[in-house]
C-alpha cells in the first residue's frame, strides 16, 4: 500500500479557535495540514496568509503545505518561507515564469510544487519534473470549499501518475476539492498519494461533538485500506 497522507484544509475549521483546530485535527491521525491562500484576485475569495503560517507554526512539527492560490504569487513566498511552510505550491497561471518560481521555493528551503485547475493542461509539467516535490489536482475550481468533486480530475490523476511513475522520482500526487469517505478509495485507485479534505474533515466535527475528528479520519483511512 503506499504511504497515504491525509490533508485536512483549515479552510473548513473554525478560525475562531484555528489553534486547537489544528492540534486537534493532528491528534485525531491527520497528516499534513493544508493551508488555502486566496487573494480575492486569482480566486474570489480572500483567507490567510504568512503571519497565521507563523502563528501556528509552533503548535506542531506536522507538515504545513501551503496552497497559493495568489497572482503574481512570487513576492509571498520568501514570507511564507519565513513562516514556517514546508511545502508551497501555486498555479502555473499565478506565474510570468514557471521554472523560476518553482526556483525561489528552493531557494528558499520549501519543497515546490504545482497545482493544476479542472480546465488547466497537464503540458505545464513538460520541463520542469525534476524541480518539483509534488503536483496538485484540483477536483474543483478553486476559491471555496464545500464544493462537489468533478469526475474529470480521476482522469488527470490516471495521467499526472503515469508521469511520475515514467520519471521515476518520488513526486507526491495532492488531490483537492470535494473529497469525501464515499469517494476517496476511487481517487486512490486514480493514483493519488495525498488528499486534502476540508468540509468532510472539519464539517465532521461541528454539530455534535466539536474538536472531535479520529471518527472521520478512521473512517477515510478504512476506505484508503481497501485499495
Ligand atoms: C479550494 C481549496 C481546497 C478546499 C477543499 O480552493 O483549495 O483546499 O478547502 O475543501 P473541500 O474538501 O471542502 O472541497
Ligand atoms: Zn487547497
């Protein structure tokens, strides 16, 4: 089986308590916490950005993958760099100049990687494999979550697999949007490695017993367990 890493996006929790969201998310079997930067500009949407990457930073050792979801993205990633992200990732459209980007990440002691939009061309990663650390699927048009899952992305995924497995190097493959226990198993099968879930992780632990999120996640790795 490979080493699945579940993602649960902060954009679902409660930013009023975003600290023990967070602490709590991991102590439930979470892996990596997912970080969604919007910039009412690339995205309709506006979140956060570095000074709550540093303000959380000390809560955890736990991946932070920090989604940029900004343009022009290259100006925020010293900063975030700063803060305490281990993994950045944005969009080729957030970029004049792909290659330098996934650069300055680097240079900047990050792991790198791309995400790519439902209606983006996976040809973006022709030239650049061997800078990046992980590619990013979109199942959803990105700005907000709670959003339904487009099919489409299990073909990309099939696709962007066939490419890391032909590069031979370990490239993590992310899937974001609409990723629930119902179809997580099938997005595995598609060859994705690292599922980011925000209203099915984060939506779990708000009417009845908030904070409490080892039922769900139990639950997405029962089903990540039959593949
Ligand atoms: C969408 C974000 C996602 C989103 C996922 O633009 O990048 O990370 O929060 O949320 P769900 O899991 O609810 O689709
Ligand atoms: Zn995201």
């Amino acid at each position: 089986m490979p080493n699945y890493r579940i993602a649960p996006s902060i954009l679902s929790a409660n930013f009023a308590t975003l600290g023990r969201e967070i602490t709590d998310v991991l102590a439930s079997g979470a892996d990596i916490i997912h970080f969604d930067v919007m910039d009412n500009h690339y995205v309709p949407n506006l979140t956060i950005g570095p000074l709550v990457c540093e303000a959380i930073r000390p809560l955890t050792d736990a991946i932070i993958d920090v989604h940029l979801m900004v343009k022009p993205v290259d100006r925020i990633i010293p900063d975030f760099a700063k803060a305490g992200a281990n993994i950045i990732t944005f969009h080729p459209e957030g970029s004049e100049h792909i290659d330098r980007t996934l650069g300055l990440i680097k240079e900047c002691g990050c792991k790198a990687g791309l995400v790519f939009n439902p209606g983006t061309s996976l040809n973006y990663l022709d030239h650049v494999m061997d800078k990046l650390d992980m590619i990013l699927i979109m199942s959803v048009n990105p700005g907000f979550g709670g959003q339904k899952f487009i099919p489409e992305a299990l073909n990309k995924l099939r696709a962007a697999r066939k490419r890391i497995d032909e590069f031979g190097r370990d490239i993590m493959l992310e899937i974001d949007g609409g990723v629930k226990i119902d179809n997580i198993a099938e997005i595995a099968r598609a060859g994705a490695d690292t599922f980011v879930a925000g209203s099915a992780v984060y939506g779990a632990g708000k009417d009845s017993d908030p904070h409490r999120y080892d039922t769900v996640i139990a639950a997405l790795r029962a089903e990540l367990a039959k593949v």
